[in-house]
C-alpha cells in the first residue's frame, strides 16, 4: 500500500486539500495510542462503553510514571485490532477514524511533540508531511494549552492514586476513581 508523500512545508491554505485525507493514516497503524483520564472519559461517555472494552495495558518498567495496581505497573493505551488502532475502518482502501471528534488527544496533536517548551515536528515521525509549524501552532493553540493540562492532571491523579494505594488495589478501582475526579472536575468548572 503505497502512501501519498507530500512534502517542503505543507501549506493547506495554498492546496485546499487536508493532507491526511489522502494518506493512509500509517500513523494510526504504528504506534501505541497512550490515553490520559480525559481521552478515556470521553470515549467512555460518547461510545457509551466500559473502559476495560477498549483499553490495553502495558506494563509501564520503562516510564517515569506508570499506575500501580495488582495487576503491576501499568499503562494504558488503545486496543489494537489486526494491528492497528481498534477505531480506524477501512472502507475500499480508505481510512477513517471513527471516533474522529472525540480522538485522543495525542492524535490530534501528531506529528508534533513539545520540547522545552517550543513546538515542535517529531524527529522519528513516519508522516509524509512536512507541516508548517506556525500554522499548526496557531490552529491548535486551545487544543494544546487544554492537552498540556489534561497530561498534567493524569500524572497528578496517578501520582496520589500510586501514594494512596501503593500495589493494593486493582486497575478496574483505579479506572473508576480516575473517571469520577474527571467528573468532579467538570463540575467544579461548571459552578
Ligand atoms: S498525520 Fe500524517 S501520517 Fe497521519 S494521516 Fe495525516 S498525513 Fe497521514
Ligand atoms: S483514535 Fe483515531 S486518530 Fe487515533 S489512532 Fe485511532 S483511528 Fe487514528
């Protein structure tokens, strides 16, 4: 399957095209989708599923901050099914995300990462497009600042439920004591 390469700082404005409409997501076919509180919050609530149904677990040895429960050192990420992301579909050799305007939020910011504090392209990224930067920076100037919150909480909530709990408690407590403080979030901002 051959994918569409377009490159030399990609400009939308200039080809009235979206460049991932022509691609063939290899990037939702590559990597493991890690989720923080909030992606796994609106997935549960928009698809009305448990978590546990679309949620893997990977044992979390080679990161900073990983869940502690009995079932080990975790983290969590998105099933894959015939390696791939569980939510993309493929319909006559087309792609589509189908949970497209809920998507997790490390989705909807690749290719790019922060790095000390700049915007930035990952270096090891398999995307074709050389995007502009700026114009990404701009265009997703409230969905970043929300992200970089959202990661921040998730590691917060991990660390008190880790100094809480230490191995005791198993990975079904900790879903529903990360979902209910996303709960009690949204209602203290609404008041
Ligand atoms: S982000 Fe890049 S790899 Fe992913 S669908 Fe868009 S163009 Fe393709
Ligand atoms: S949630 Fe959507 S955008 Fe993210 S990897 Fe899966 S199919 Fe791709």
């Amino acid at each position: 399957m051959e994918l569409n390469v377009i490159t030399n700082d990609y400009d939308a404005s200039k080809t009235g095209e979206f460049p991932c409409i022509s691609c063939h997501t290899n990037c939702c076919k590559e990597y493991v989708i890690f989720v923080n509180a909030h992606d796994i919050y609106r997935l549960s609530v928009e698809l009305t599923m448990e978590p546990e149904s679309f949620l893997e677990i990977y044992g979390a040895k080679d990161y900073d901050l990983g869940i502690k429960v009995k079932e080990g050192l975790l983290d969590l990420a998105l099933k894959q099914k015939d390696s791939r992301c569980m939510f993309l579909e493929e319909s006559k050799d087309v792609f589509r995300c189908t949970v497209n305007d809920f998507k997790p939020s490390v989705c909807k910011s690749y290719p790019f990462q922060m790095k000390n504090g700049r915007l930035i392209q990952m270096s090891e990224k398999m995307c074709p497009v050389d995007w502009n930067t700026k114009e990404f920076e701009v265009m997703m100037k409230t969905h970043l600042k929300k992200d970089k919150d959202e990661w921040k909480f998730y590691d917060n909530l991990v660390l008190e439920w880790n100094a809480k709990n230490g191995i005791k408690k198993p990975l079904a407590e900790f879903l529903k004591f990360m979902l209910d403080r996303v709960v009690l979030e949204f209602t203290r901002t609404d008041n």
